[in-house]
C-alpha cells in the first residue's frame, strides 16, 4: 500500500491553487499559494458571512482566470483547521461552489508556524501560509462532516451529553444543599432524588424547621399527591424523627427553599430532555440500518449504539476496523531514544467523546458480556505482559470496534463462539 502522505502530495499538481484560511469568529484570513508552496497574490481578510464567502471565491477564481500564470490553476483546495464550529458554515459553502475542502491538524500548525521566520509569533496571517504550506507537503486529511442519520444522531450524542452534565451539575447542588441544611436525609432515603415521595416533600417542606412544624398526617398528604402506597406513616415518623436529631444549618432556610425547588425544576426538565434526546436517538439509530446487528451484541443498549454511530459516521466507509480505532485515538505511540526505552501507549489523537463511548461500553460489556468478560480477565492475569485494569479495558474496546465492524460488514447478528474461537477461549478460560 502506498504512502498516505505520498499519495496526497501526488494529488497536488502545477496547475492546483491551494488556499489556507485561518477561521475566527467573526474575521478569517486566507492565503493563496501554488505547488511549490510560493505565495500568489497578497493575503485576504474576509467577514464570516455570505458578502465574505462570496468575496473568498471571487479572488479564487481571479486567480484561477489570471492569464499571465504560466500554469493555469484548474483545481482547487481549500485547507483550514477543523476545530470548534465556525469553520463548519465556510467548509459547507465552499463544497457547494464546487472545491475540495481540507483539514489541517492545529498541533501541526503550531509545531511549522516558525519554519519560515524562526520566531514563535503567532497571528491569522501567518497561520493561513502555514496551513497552506502544510497542503502543499501532504500534511492533510478530508474531514468528515456526517450527513442523514449520522448528522441527526451526532448532534443528539452531542446534546444528551450536554443534558447529562446540566443533571449531574444540578444533583450536586442540591446534595450540597441537603448536606449543608439536613443531612440526616440521607438516612431516610437511601436515593433522595430519584423517588417521587421524597421530591415532594423536598418541595413542600425540605427542612427540620419546616417539618417540624407539621404533623404526621400533614407531611403523609403531601406525600400522598405524587404516591399512593409506597411511602406510608412509618416512613414520615423517620422523617421526622431525623428532622428532631437534625444538625443542619437553620440560618436562611426560606432562601434555600426557594433555591431547592427551582433546582428540583432544572433538574425536571434536564431528565425530560434527557428522554426525548433518547428517544430520538432510536428513531434515528433505526434509520442507519445498522441496529439489528449492533443490538445483537450482548451488553450494547440503544444509546450507546446511537452514539457509537454519532461518533463514527458510517463504519463501512473504513476499510478496517482498525482505521476506526485509529480515528477513536487508539493508535499505540513509544518514545525510545538509544538505550532509553518507554513503555507503549495510545495517543489519545483522536475524537474523545468515541474512545468515552468505547469505554463505557468496554466497562459495562465486561459484566454483562461473557466473552468480553473472559478477554478482560485474560488480559489482566496473564503471565506475559499482563496489563492493568484501564489499560485491559482499552483493549476490551478495540475489540468492541472489531466485532462492531465485521457485523456490519458482513450483515451478521452477534455470534458468541465466534468473537474469540472455541479453541482461544478455552486457552483463555485456562490461564
């Protein structure tokens, strides 16, 4: 197989313009240079808006026009560096009128940017001739900007971590709330938070000063508006028992109050978006195609699924599951020089929120999936190597990837005798 980079720079031509555009928010600046990497013509600032993306193109095909070149510029790539969001709007554009858009990895940029003047001084012009100069020697790759299903289900995976960390936000605070005013609570009610007898009552009467003020059958009414049976007057009596032990703090409960219920909202609403987040995660991971086979690996639920294949975009266009892995983060990297040698490790250049994926999955897999499970205790007890708990579990994960990747490919359910063959699980099982 040839060399990526080689084959990238083979794709860059004399008669091919490449543009290097440094986004910002609100001012990109683009630089123009021709195969050799010299520059052509001077440096464009441009807005971050339709009069600035038309202005972009038009020096584009100024140049490409220009009849005093003495190589016509026939094709076009245009590079900049696919981090955070504003770079998403120029790229969609300039697919659309028709040119080859790129991606350059920033750390690249940042290592090369002192390769011209030897200084580390860092502004959008120069950043726009790095990245072009880094086109011009391979240095780039095609971003993937998922489309169909895969779009919809990455901005859900996105959104439902967002809604996860506005709940946990959330539960800290009233935890810090409740161990600060009552935490005697806790003695209570095990889970505060997730039954509905006890929210009611952190609504009504959160506090031993306001409890106390109450009687049993007054505290039970309050109860009785969200549960009919599963909280009764023992529960209450222990409420309030605990409330006359209480320790907590007794200054400025009404405040406090004030501020638990509106968590209590917060937090009502994050697990209602939570639901509806995944419940179009289904809908959407129902429409790759891909769910049956996925599903069929014991251990694998539908959100992980779902956010698996938002990470990923679609398996297939890898030719190999190990491609995926790479793409996750999980190539392995050794820094030896002489006689120094290191120990291996992933290089974590990759999508971050896919290798957490992988490794929840890897985690909850381990207990739930009989063959995993026998691969991570191999791993971990073996006489050669043997590695420690995380770093088992990250093995656990590409081969997640690789189980994943061959169903797919092969149309196939989940097999169980042949994720690792009859006659390694029983070397394994026996070690």
């Amino acid at each position: 197989m040839k060399n990526k980079t080689n084959q990238r720079i083979e794709e860059i031509t004399p008669e091919t313009l490449i543009v290097g555009i440094d986004i910002a928010k609100a001012v990109h600046w683009a630089r123009f240079v021709d195969y050799r990497g010299i520059e052509i013509g001077k440096a464009l600032s441009f807005q971050n808006d339709r009069q600035g993306f038309e202005k972009i193109v038009s020096r584009i095909r100024e140049i490409c026009n220009n009849k005093t070149q003495s190589v016509k510029k026939e094709s076009v790539i245009i590079g900049m560096e696919p981090t955070g969001h504003y770079w998403k709007a120029l790229a969609n554009y300039s697919r659309k009128a028709g040119y080859r858009v790129v991606g350059v990895n920033p750390y690249h940029t940042k290592k090369s940017k002192e390769l011209d003047d030897n200084s580390p001084t860092k502004n959008d012009k120069k950043d726009a001739i790095t990245i072009a100069r880094l086109i011009k020697d391979g240095r780039f790759f095609d971003p993937y900007l998922p489309e169909e299903e895969y779009g919809e289900l990455r901005i859900l995976g996105n959104a439902r971590v967002s809604v996860m960390k506005r709940m946990n936000a959330t539960k800290n605070a009233i935890t810090a709330i409740l161990d600060e005013y009552f935490p005697e609570i806790w003695t209570v009610f095990k889970k505060p938070l997730e039954g509905k007898a006890c929210r009611q009552i952190l609504r009504s009467c959160p506090f031993p000063a306001q409890i106390l003020t109450k009687s049993e059958e007054e505290i039970l009414g309050e109860v009785r508006k969200t549960v009919k049976k599963t909280v009764g007057l023992k529960k209450v009596r222990q409420l309030m028992v605990a409330a006359k032990d209480s320790i907590g703090v007794q200054n400025g409960v009404e405040s406090v109050k004030k501020r638990l219920g509106w968590l209590l909202d917060e937090l009502e609403l994050a697990e209602k978006q939570q639901r509806e987040v995944e419940q179009a995660m289904e809908t959407a991971l129902l429409g790759t195609g891909y769910a049956e086979q996925i599903l069929s690996i014991k251990g694998i639920g539908i959100v992980t699924a779902a956010s698996f294949l938002g990470e990923v975009g679609d398996p297939l266009r890898f030719q190999n599951a190990r491609q995926i892995a790479n793409y996750a983060g999980y190539n392995l990297i050794e820094d030896s020089s002489g006689q120094s040698k290191s120990g291996t490790r992933i290089s974590k250049r990759g999508r971050k929120q896919l290798r957490s994926i992988l490794y929840q999955m890897a985690f909850t897999m381990v207990g739930r999936n009989a063959e995993m499970k026998i691969l991570y205790q191999y791993l971990t007890i073996r006489k050669t190597n043997p590695l420690k708990k995380k770093q088992a579990l990250v093995v656990v994960s590409k081969k997640i990837i690789t189980v994943i990747y061959s169903l797919l490919k092969k149309q196939e359910t989940y097999d169980p005798a042949l994720v690792l063959g009859i006659v390694r699980k029983e070397m394994m099982m026996a070690a």
